[in-house]
C-alpha cells in the first residue's frame, strides 16, 4: 500500500459536504436557479447595452433590445461575441467600468494576433475566488489543505485564480507556478502537499520525471489533482490516477468568461464538470452549420460549440461569448440544479479535416492509451508531400519503458488499425523511444502544422 492509500479512502468517504457547509446557489432547485438566472440575464444585457459600446452596435445592427429578453430563450434573439470581437476592441474598448475601477487586467498570450485584454472590479474578484473555491471544494480539496499550484503566473488567469481560489476555501497555497520541474518535485518532496492544480499533461511530466528520479509517483502525500486549460480523456484520468495514486478532477474556465472556476467537477461522481449556472448561462450552438443564426441554438444533449454569457460580471460583461470548445450539456448530478458539462472533445480551431474526416487530438489519445505498449505523449504533424493534393497525418507516440523496438511497431500497427476503424481515416503512426518528444511546462502544443505556406 502506497503512502497516501489509507487517508485518500478516509478522505473519500467524507467527500460529500454538509448542505450547510455549501454556498447556498448550490442547493437551489432547477426553477429557482432559472429564476436568478433571468433576472441576472436581463440585467447584464441591458448593462452591456448601455455601457459596451460594441455590445450597442451588435444589438443595433441585430435588431434587438434589452428589453426585448422576456424569458431564457429570448437570449438565441442576441448577437455572439467572438474573440475577434475583443481583439478589435484592444486594448480595453471591452470594459463596462472606468478605468480606476478595474482592480486586474489579465490578458492571452497573443501569440497568433493581438492579445484578449480582460478585467476585472474588485467585486468580480471576489466572485472569481469563491467560485475557484467552492470548484476546489466539490473536487475534493478542504480548508486546511497544502496545495501546491503549478498553474502559470502572470497575465494567464490560471495561476493567479487558482492561487485566490484556494486561499478563499482556507488552503495553504504554494505559489510554484509551472516549469522547474525538478524543483516542483523538491517542494512536493518537502512540502507534503494534499493536493495539486496544474494541467494534465504538465503533471504527467512531473510523474514520468519522477519515475526518471528514482522516485515512485504514487509514494508522495498527494491526494487530489484539480487539472485543466486543455482538454483531456477518461484514458489521460486513469492514467495519471493510477501512476500517481490520487483522484483527479477537471476545472474549467476561460478568461474572456472568467478564468478557472467556470465549471468544476464532483470528487464523488467524476462524471464532467458542473457549470455554476448562477454566474453563467450556457448555450450549445453548431459551430459547422453554415446557415448558423440566431436559430441554431442546441438541445441539452446534443454535441456542438459552447457558448456562455456572464451573469454577474462587473468590469467586462460578455454576451454569448463563441468558446471553440466542443462539448455537450448534460442534467446535473452531485449539484442537480445545475448542469454538466460532457468532456471537452476538442476545439473548433484545433479540428483537423484529413480527407473530408474531421478529426481532433483527443481522439488519439483516448485510442492510444487503450493500447498499453504505447504512452500518453504524442504529436501530430500535418504535411502534403510535394506534388500530392491530399494531406498526410503522422502521429509520433513514444512506446512504453520497457517496451521494445519490436513491440513499439506492433503497438503501431494496432493503433493505426484503430484510427481507422474509429475515426474513418487514414494516418502513418510512427512509435518512437521513450523521452524522445516534448514534455509539457504548462499547456502542451500537439499539433504540428507542416504544410507549405501560401
């Protein structure tokens, strides 16, 4: 038995809170939730109208008022938002307050354009913090726990969210940030924390950098791993619960919506993330219907792009804000009121179209790690041979430590006939030695497109 074993089951079975010790939107019943809901609606619609000045224009152009949103349907009547929207508004055409009002600015990376500028009043970062909280606290993670947090600091809403969340629910924080990756297992070493928040593939690294140290991964006092900014698989939870001995649960948020805590998944249920519907109202849209209008909202179920408008937001309010993100709602379960998100299944912008089949990183992940010769690290690279018309797609997947050369190709094999069977198309697999490929330091690049330019 491993160390953590006896306390991680001690700690399970006390996993469901006291009602009591819950916020009390968390115990609403679906009418009352969609009551607040409509009420929040109608007043952030109308605050953006009379405050955004891009949020007039669209509504304008549109043919719509605030007050022409009488119930929760009425939101399909209204314009997205895109992140475009937010570039063409940089730096912070997008603020609702005066500048002496927004107490952070945080902002994307930039790196394929102008960055996503946000804000935020010190009331929103209140709300942030209690909502990273209690996404914390339905995860498993409890007041008086170390948690050692190795989401990035700086303008990446991550680091700093997850830091004021755990500080909310009453943790010890441990500001580790990412990378320094034999540093961050010198203070896990040390420091004994109960829990950690980084993404998944960025605590896959610390595993297998551990395993590389000497140092068995499910020895630590880690008990829970609240991981997310990127999507992941069922295969990716077993896998790393299994190395590592702990619980792993998703968080998710965005930082035009918010940053982590939009949504946070149930320790007890595992069963995808409950969004808190009493700050944010989600749609599911068709993001590939080329006929897409103000009708193309989806049913609870169906699979389609996410979209959110904000409830409660002071300094940025967003309006059917286009996530990328695939998924699915689905009825609540641990908090029944408030539904569920399915597993993020990929991006929009991250599909990949190979001869007419759309085809997403997490694909491949799910069917590799069902295949035990192989890892979960993998790249995919895009390229057109000179003179073709059609695309190739390579997958590069490192075979398992003691596996062989031999059974590296073996593995590949099966795992190309999978592709194929599964996904309807075609790719060339090759199996390459453990430790040969990246390793991720916080989000983790897996597509690799090399096609000619131009």
């Amino acid at each position: 038995m491993t160390q953590n074993s006896t306390t991680l089951n001690a700690t399970q079975q006390d996993a469901s809170l006291d009602p009591a010790k819950l916020d009390p939107e968390e115990t609403m019943s679906r009418d009352e939730l969609e009551a607040l809901q409509l009420s929040r609606l109608q007043h952030t619609v109308a605050y953006a109208y009379e405050r955004v000045p891009l949020y007039k224009r669209k509504f304008d152009d549109a043919g719509v008022h605030p007050s022409d949103l009488h119930e929760l349907g009425d939101l399909g009547k209204f314009p997205y938002t895109t992140k475009e929207d937010l570039r063409l508004e940089y730096p912070f055409g997008m603020f609702a307050v005066p500048q002496n009002e927004v107490a952070r600015v945080h902002a994307s990376s930039g790196t394929t354009g102008r960055p996503t500028v946000v804000g935020y009043t010190k009331n929103d970062l209140a709300n942030w913090a209690r909502l990273v909280a209690r996404s914390l606290r339905a995860s498993g993670v409890r007041p008086g726990m170390k948690v050692h947090n190795a989401y990035g600091y700086g303008l990446f809403t991550g680091g700093l969210g997850a830091h004021a969340g755990a500080e909310a629910l009453g943790c010890t924080v441990i500001p580790m940030s990412g990378g320094q990756t034999e540093r961050q297992i010198q203070l896990i070493q040390d420091f004994q924390p109960d829990a950690i928040l980084a993404t998944p593939t960025y605590l896959l690294t610390i595993a297998d950098a551990m395993a590389h140290m000497g140092i068995d991964p499910a020895s630590t006092s880690l008990k829970y791993a609240v991981l997310g900014a990127e999507p992941w698989t069922e295969e990716m939870r077993h896998e790393l619960e299994t190395t590592m001995n702990i619980k792993a649960c998703d968080i998710y948020g965005l930082s035009e919506v918010m940053g982590p805590g939009v949504a946070g998944e149930s320790v007890e249920t595992q069963d995808g993330s409950h969004i808190w519907e009493d700050h944010f109202r989600p749609e599911i849209i068709d993001p590939f219907d080329p006929e897409r209008g103000t009708a193309s909202v989806l049913g609870d179920g169906e699979p389609g792009e996410l979209v959110f408008t904000s409830l409660t937001k002071e300094a940025l309010p967003i309006i059917r804000y286009r996530t990328k993100d695939l998924t699915r709602l689905l009825p609540g379960t641990a908090r029944p009121a408030h539904r569920r998100m399915g597993r993020i299944t990929g991006r929009s912008d991250d599909m990949i179209i190979l001869r007419g089949v759309n085809l997403f990183p997490s694909q491949i992940e799910e069917i590799a790690l069902r295949i035990p010769e192989l890892s979960p690290h993998f790249q995919l690279e895009i390229t057109r041979p000179e003179g073709k018309r059609m695309d190739t797609l390579t997958v590069k997947i490192e075979r398992r430590e003691g596996v062989s050369p031999e059974g590296g190709t073996t593995a590949g094999h099966a795992l190309r006939e999978q592709i194929k069977i599964h996904v309807g198309s075609s790719c060339v697999i090759d199996v390459v030695d453990p430790g040969s490929l990246e390793r991720s330091n916080g989000k983790l690049r897996r597509i690799y497109d090399l096609r000619p330019k131009g």
